[in-house]
C-alpha cells in the first residue's frame, strides 16, 4: 500500500499512439476561458463537408456544444498531493470532430474527460459496449462524454457533475448508489487526458450487469448496447477498448484494484 503522500505516476505502453501515463491527483481545479477557435474558422469548409458525410451514416448524431481543452498542468500542493490545473473553452461538436478526422490544428488542443470507473462490490469493472448508432460504435469503455457547458458553475468546469450525469444517462445509476472515491486517478494519453472517477457499486458485477441491461432495453436508442465485466486482464477485448482504458485497467488490476487516496 502506498504511504500516505506516495501517488502513482505510471509511464505504461500503450497502442499506435505511444506511451500512457497514470497519475493519482487529489484535486482538479478547471477554468473556463472562452476564446474563438481559429482551425474551426480556417477549416469551415471541409469540417462541414465531413459532418455532412458523417450525419449521413449516423443520423442519430447531434451537432451539440462541447468543452475542449487548451492548457494544463499538474502542480504539487502543500501536502504533497497533485492537482490538475486547466483552461477549456467552448465549441461545436462537429468542429471536435472534424478536428479529429482532419489532423493536427498547430494549437495545444485537447479532449480532457470525466469517465464514471464503475465497479461492483466484488471489485470486478463495469464497462458499457457502445451502440451500433453512435460515433463510437462497437467500442467498449466505461460512461463518460465530453463535457458541455452544462458543468461549467462560476467560471469552472466541474467534471465531477459531469461523470455522474453520464453514469446516470449511460446506465441508470445514480452516483449517490455508489461509494464515490475522493480523488481521481488521471489517464494521459497523446490528445485525450482522461480522468477516471471511482464509484463502487453494493451490487456485485453481475447483479449491477442484470440491472443495466435491463434499463438499455427499455430505451429504443439507448447509448450502450450491453455490460462487459472486467475481473482480470484477460478480459479485456484489446481490439474494442481505447488503448488509455486498457492501460487503466491493468494498472488497476495489477495494485489488486485499490482506488487511490488522492
């Protein structure tokens, strides 16, 4: 067991994209800073062309308003303990991912995300199989969403409203059934910073898989397809889950899936 101010900063190997790091963080502390987004502006016309193409194969795709963001840093606080600093700022969905499909923009530009890592009481991992209708179509990670503006309060981006907004919309559940960890364990990985919020379910995997399922096949287009149970590393489908997801999950797994302290 870690001693009290000790957190992880793991460098593990990761997929075509390289390396991932892992690090315990205690605080995150995000502003929102509007500003124009000059590749939106500059590239207009082919992030149109591709969101036409693309809302031809996906229909169900909505062009909504989401966070990006364009700076960060992990400073130390008097205790020894990490905090996330960052500043987002405000765009159209098609412009993320026209940004995606097109290439780097020259800006310092990143996707830095809230994900609910949901466990049952018997510690096994709960992931959710997207469905065939959405942009992630047939990959398998835990529930979470680019923020919106919806998580910005006084000037900050609150990430954890938004991982609990996603467990509940994705799954059913509430965050208030699940033992909410304090910290975040923070996933970095070439333009994705994803921050991972333990919640621990009462309900063993199965149970909570039962559960979840069941509230999927009362929605007609519901965000996931089916519940996938994460025991040991040989459960992981290495072809459909992110590299950064797969790299958590080890890590996790390999510490006996000890949530961190912060």
């Amino acid at each position: 067991m870690r001693a009290e101010n000790e957190t992880r900063d793991n460098v593990v190997k990761g997929g075509a994209s390289g390396a991932v790091r892992i690090v315990d963080v205690a605080e995150l502390d995000l502003a929102f800073e509007p500003r124009p987004w000059r590749f939106a502006k500059t590239h207009a016309a082919s992030i149109a062309a591709h969101w036409e193409r693309l809302s031809a194969e996906r229909p169900t795709v909505y062009n909504g308003r989401v966070l990006l963001m364009r700076r960060w840093a992990l400073a130390r606080r008097t205790d020894g303990k990490l905090r996330l600093e960052g500043a987002y700022f405000e765009a159209n969905y098609a412009d993320f991912v026209g940004w995606r499909a097109i290439g780097d923009s020259g800006e310092p530009i990143l996707n830095c995300l809230a994900m609910a890592a949901l466990r049952g009481a018997d510690g096994a991992f709960l992931l959710g199989e997207m469905a065939p209708h959405t942009m992630s179509s047939g990959q398998i990670y835990f529930p979470a969403g680019a923020p919106d503006p919806n998580d910005v309060v006084d000037g900050k981006v609150d990430l954890d409203a938004s991982a609990r907004r996603e467990l509940f919309e994705e799954t059913g559940i509430r965050a208030e059934e699940t033992v909410v960890g304090p910290a975040w364990t923070v996933v970095f990985a070439g333009w994705r910073i994803a921050c991972m919020k333990p919640m621990t379910l009462t309900l063993s995997a199965a149970e909570a898989k039962a559960r979840i399922e069941a509230f999927l096949a009362l929605d007609a287009l519901p965000e996931l397809r089916r519940i996938h149970i994460i025991r040991r590393a040989s459960d992981i489908d290495e072809a459909r889950t992110p590299f950064f997801v797969s790299a958590y999950l080890r890590t996790m797994l390999e510490s006996g899936g000890r949530a961190n302290d912060g």
